[in-house]
C-alpha cells in the first residue's frame, strides 16, 4: 500500500518508514541470491532449446537429403528398367537382368523415402519435452521477476516520503532510501522488464499449435521444421536479453548501493 502520511506523528511515519525500507532491503537480497542461484538453470534451458532448433534443422535437411537420392535413385531404376525391357527381343537374357537390376533400384528408392519419412518421425522434436522446458523456465524466472516487481514498487513508495523530515530515522533505513531515490533516473528500462520473460514464453506456448498436426498435436507438420527452428531461436534470444537485462539491473542497484 502506499503511505499515507495524513495524521500520523513524526515518529509513527518514521517507524513506517524504516518499516518499508526494511522490506526493500530484503527484496534486493533475495532478487540478488534468486539471480545468482538460478542464472545457470535459465541458461541450462536456453541452451537446450537452442539445441532442439538445431535438431530441427538437422532433421529438415536430412529429409531434403534422402528425399533427393531415393528420387532420382527411383529414375535411374525406371531408365533401366524401360530399356531392358525394349531389348529384350534381341538380347534375350542379358536384358532380363537390366529389367530386374531396374526394378531392384526402384524398390531401394522407395525404401529409402519410407526410411526419411520414418526418420523424419524419430528425430521430430518431441512436443511435451519441448513444453516441460517451457514450464521450468517459466517457474524458474516468474520469482526473479516478481521480485524486481516488488523492489521497484517498494522504492516508488520510499521516494515518495521527505527524507529531510526523517533525519533521526535509521541509518540503514535512510541509506535504503537514498539507494532508491538515485536509481529512480535509470530505472524506467528495467520497470519495463516486469514479467516479460513469462509473456514470451506464454505466447511461444500458445504458437505451438501452429506447427504441430491437429491430428495428435505431438507430431511437427510437414515441412514446418525450419519455421519451427527460427522461431525457437527468436524466443532463445530473447530470453537471453531478459536474462541479461536483469543481471544489469542488479548491477545498477550494487553500485548505487556502494556509493552510500
């Protein structure tokens, strides 16, 4: 709630005063240890979607790739298989084995189109692994950002009490206050930060649908890896900006604090 100084004596607000600076003083010591116990599990997460868009790419490439060579395989069987049969008259046996090697070779191309559709299946990214990061990060970052919530509501409400007036409050109450009031200039980009990484990834979770099939929702539409792929990293990215962002926001709150 934000103060209200109507009524209250000089020692009532002082009392509420160092109150609400206690509060922000344990607000950044726990945004302070959330950040640095939780840094390398976010990352850890970012890099392990990182790591299923470059499956997808693989993925998508060696389909391409396998789709290409049982195709023109197909071809070349077809080329031999029409030939043998038109010498047969004249070569007798000899083309009875083109027709058979032919056939043999357009078989080995359809086996290897099943065999790029099957792997296509293997290797396809699996939806509720992809969800389960989704959520950890989502739980893992949703109290870091709720904390910096916190910090900055609370020192809104400090920097609106007169300082001045307070002189005799105590001094680690006033210190606190001081640390507010000279990180007010810089701290519009970080307010901004709010709870953005829980947004993107609320807005990644519900895109999904986009490229995975309505028939089980758990296999990628066909042709849908790359897309897939670039938009996973868009998220990656992005996180890692928050992540960062955040990281300089406890940066620009330590070297307030040790100038006073």
């Amino acid at each position: 709630m934000p103060p209200s100084f109507h009524g209250l004596s000089l020692e009532d607000e002082t009392r509420e005063f160092s109150q609400r600076c206690l509060y922000v003083k344990n607000g950044l010591c726990l945004f302070h240890c959330l950040l640095m116990k939780r840094s390398d599990t976010l990352r850890g997460h970012i890099t392990e979607l990182n790591d299923l868009a470059e499956k997808l790419d693989k993925v998508q490439k060696k389909t391409k790739t396998m789709s290409i060579a049982g195709g023109t395989t197909g071809v070349m069987g077809g080329v031999v298989a029409v030939v043998g049969i038109v010498l047969a008259p004249i070569t007798m046996g000899a083309s009875l084995i083109g027709t058979a090697v032919g056939a043999g070779m357009v078989a080995s191309g359809t086996g290897m189109g099943i065999k790029a559709t099957v792997d296509n299946k293997i290797n396809s990214v699996d939806r509720k692994r992809l969800e389960e990061v989704v959520q950890k990060y989502t739980a893992e970052i949703a109290d870091v950002e709720l904390c910096l919530c916190f910090i900055h509501s609370g020192m809104a409400e400090l920097r609106r009490y007169n300082f001045h007036r307070l002189q005799h409050a105590d001094p680690e109450a006033l210190r606190i206050a001081r640390v507010a009031e000279a990180v007010h200039p810089g701290c519009n980009k970080s307010q901004q930060l709010g709870m953005k990484s829980k947004m993107i990834l609320q807005g990644f979770a519900g895109d999904m649908d986009l490229y995975y099939t309505d028939k089980d929702g758990q296999r990628l539409k066909k042709g849908s890896e790359t897309m897939f792929a670039t938009r996973i990293r868009g998220v990656t990215q992005e996180l890692q900006e928050e992540l960062n962002e955040l990281h300089q926001v406890w940066q620009t709150f330590f070297l307030a604090a040790s100038r006073f």
